[in-house]
C-alpha cells in the first residue's frame, strides 16, 4: 500500500497511520481478550551477540576497509536520527539477553512461534512494536532469512478489533472487522504495516536452555520497507521503548519494571566481547560509584528522556540554557541504545566543541566521511580532555576511549555532532552499567568494564 493511502493518527518520532483499507482478507484465529501480561519468569536468559564489524556478523564484508565501515556506519547513526523527529514483583532469577552491535545500533538474535524460526531484528530502545516481515507480503524488502509463516506456527493469534489495546493504541481494523492493524513510519521513510498479534518469543537462556515468552504482542508485517543496508540480514524491530507494547512492557510485572544494559566499546569489534542487556533482578545497578537522575516522559512514552543540565570539559562547564537546548525543561535529552552519536542543538554544540579544542594543542584536521568536524591525527598522541555530562542529580564521567570515534588507522574524531533533538549515544554510554527503573522512574549509571561481564 503506498503511504499516500494512509491517514495519519498521531505522531512523536514515528508516526502511527491508519490504513484507508484493509492490508489483507485472509481468515485467522481471532484473539479475543484484551493485551495481558506475561507469566512470570524464571531463570536467566542470554542470545548470542554478534559485533556489526565482527568476521561472524551477517554484515561482514571482508573487502571493506576500516575506514569504509566507519563511514557506513556513521551514515547509519546520522539516518537514526532522524526516528526522532517529530513531524508534528521480581522473580527470583531474571531475564538476560545479548545484543548484537551494529555500529548505529544494536541486534539480537531471538525465535518466533511454535516450532521456533530464529530471527534476527534491530533492537531499540526508541521504538516499542516488535515487528518482523510476515507471509503473505504485499511488499517486503528483500532480506537473507526466510519471511515468517504465521500459519506454520501453532502459537499464532490475531488481535480482536474489539480488545482495549486495539482500540486505545492503533483503532485500525481490517474490512471484514476481525483483525486489529498496526502502521507505523519512521522520519527515514522506512515503514511497517500488518496485523497486530500475539505469539511466542523465544530468548536463549544464559543457563543453555531457551525460553519462551508466551502471549507477546507481536506486529505480523505485510508491508515493510526498511532503509539503508540493515535489512537484508535483520527481519525486523525489536522495540525496548517505553510504550505499551516493547517487550519491557509487556514483562513489566515479571521483571519489576527493571532491565539495564552494558555496552562494550566499539574499539573491541574482533574480540570475544559481547554487551549485555538484563531484565529483573539481574538489572539492579547499586554499590560503589552508581549514580541515579530521574527519567522523564515528555513527547512520548515510547522514549527515554533526561535531564542534562550542563557539560564539562576539563574544568570548564558550560550551561545548557533554553536557547541553546532547553535546559531550563525537564526531559531535554533522549537516552538511545540505537544511536551511535551524541547529538546537542546547534548552539550548544558550537560551544561543548569549542571547549574540547581549547584542551587540544594539536592542528585539527579534516574527516574524509566528511560527517564529524573535530578531529585529530592519532599520531600526534592527543591527550582526550576528561567529559562529564551532568544530568539531574548525576554527574557521569564518560570514558575517554569512548568520547573520540577512530575514523581511520590515523584519525580520530569527537564523537558528537550538531544536531536535533539531543540524543546521549550509545558511544558515550559504552563502559557504563545503564539500569532503567521503569517503577521509581530513574536511571542509574556506573562504570564499569563491559568487556568483563
């Protein structure tokens, strides 16, 4: 269906459209009741992580040069952003899983349905629907695993038009007035559009075991465009936002609101590393150095938003006023698993870059991507500034190996741009244990060695 057949809905960071008719006529099994929890869970559970750069990624070309892969890669963080802008009780063990790093975001490996097909998505924390492509499409992109059967598996259900969720979240339902109908569209014009549905997610088990999640809602995509090269080795999103439909809602209650990750570095890609993402238990973060600033909800309950009221470089710490990036309003800033960069207003980043320079005396040189304007011949041996971002009630020192992206063998560049709305990065919050707390509302911060977990 082309988008000009949709009737927008409602919009923050990705837009929910309405189909002006059916996507499909099929029959199906007709879920009846309204969206319930999962059952509690036991035990810890881990998927096998893939670095993007790694030789054993689906993205792996061998003939590409470092530097090309840093250029994609920045392209596929600099295309992140734009998602963002508007166009308008604890079980005893808990739930683990890792995720595949794609330099601009990151994968994990799960399974879907009854028998279990393994799939590969994009995990986000800046959307909430986990989608993948489904049989029949009208349109699908191409990708390297086979499209989903929903009638191969037993497991599968449709979403009634009459159940609550449907009603209060999409209000779209087929022709025939059985199925409840999911649209969404990102701002890089990628889009999905299907049948909203529950069905059995599957994560592998830190212990070896794999582990179903039964009655997840799903979204069954027969009508999917994804952008950029992702798509041909991902099938979908998996979404860890903070609306009612991510996974970490739908474990809320099993998982006491709680999940935490921690990302290791990119500088790591050909080793044996893998970052960590936990849920329950396992993703209280306390103890020695752990910080905490409370987690504000402002366009939308699907993102992650603090407050950053300054940064420091060295000694220096500049203010973040309201013409420079509304630092005088709760929730200025989205914390983002899925963006490799940290991104300020314009203003203010003319300023943060201006006072990273200062503490540099070495000739500033330029970045072949042409994408990041503050950069350094590694050779030179430059002394990284220390870089504080203070939040609200959490001054979090980032680790200097982090805050400089390594362009080439002899370039290194600040890792942060210009840019709308601000979004603290992935590579800023690499060698920090990030724990969400989605009951006392805070998000908590402590160093730590990703590498060693």
């Amino acid at each position: 269906m082309p988008i000009s057949m949709l009737r927008p809905d409602r919009c923050c960071g990705c837009r929910f459209y309405t189909p002006a008719r059916s996507l499909l006529r099929m029959p199906r099994r007709s879920w009846v009741s309204v969206f319930s929890p999962i059952d509690a869970l036991n035990g810890g559970f881990t998927v096998d992580l893939i670095h993007r750069d790694s030789p054993n990624s689906p993205f792996y070309n061998a003939s590409e040069t470092h530097s090309q892969r840093v250029a994609k890669a920045l392209r596929r963080s600099i295309n992140h952003l734009n998602r963002f802008k508007p166009t308008f009780s604890v079980p005893p063990n808990s739930l683990q899983t890792d995720l595949i790093s794609d330099s601009g975001g990151y994968l994990l490996n799960y399974s879907v349905g009854t028998p279990p097909v393994p799939k590969l998505a994009i995990a986000d924390t800046g959307s909430d629907l986990i989608w993948l492509q489904c049989k029949p499409c009208i349109e699908c992109y191409n990708q390297t695993a086979p499209v989903f059967d929903p009638e191969m598996s037993t497991t599968y259900k449709t979403v009634s038009c009459t159940s609550s969720l449907c009603k209060s979240t999409y209000n779209s339902c087929s022709i025939d007035g059985t199925r409840c109908q999911y649209s969404v569209e990102y701002e890089d014009k990628s889009f999905s559009m299907g049948n909203l549905a529950v069905e059995t997610i599957t994560l592998g088990s830190t212990t070896g075991h794999s582990v179903p999640l039964p009655k997840t809602i799903i979204g069954c995509g027969h009508n999917n465009n994804e952008i950029g090269e992702i798509k041909a080795a991902s099938t979908g999103i998996f979404g860890l936002g903070g609306g009612k439909v991510s996974l970490v809602s739908q474990l809320h209650s099993s998982i006491g609101g709680k999940f935490s990750y921690c990302l290791v570095p990119s500088i790591y890609p050909q080793d044996n590393t893998s970052s960590k993402l936990s849920f329950g238990s396992h993703a209280v973060v306390s103890g020695f150095g752990t910080m905490s600033t409370p987690l504000e909800y402002k366009r939308s309950d699907t993102f992650y938003n603090l407050t950053l009221e300054a940064m420091s470089v060295g000694s220096k710490r500049l203010e973040l006023s309201g013409s420079s990036g509304s630092g005088d309003s709760k929730g200025n800033i989205i914390i983002d698993s899925g963006s490799t960069l940290t991104s300020f207003p314009t203003e203010f980043y003319s300023k943060f870059e201006s006072a990273v320079a200062e503490e540099i005396n070495f000739q500033r040189i330029n970045d072949p991507s042409h994408s990041l304007s503050l950069c350094y011949n590694k050779s030179d041996d430059v002394h990284v500034p220390g870089i504080t971002a203070h939040f609200s009630g959490a001054d979090v020192k980032l680790n200097p190996t982090t805050t400089f992206f390594r362009i080439t063998d002899e370039i290194s560049c600040l890792a942060f741009v210009a840019g709308e709305p601000s979004i603290f990065g992935n590579m800023a919050q690499s060698n920090l244990l990030v724990g969400y707390d989605l009951v006392e509302k805070t998000i908590s911060f402590k160093p730590t060695d990703c590498t060693k977990l």
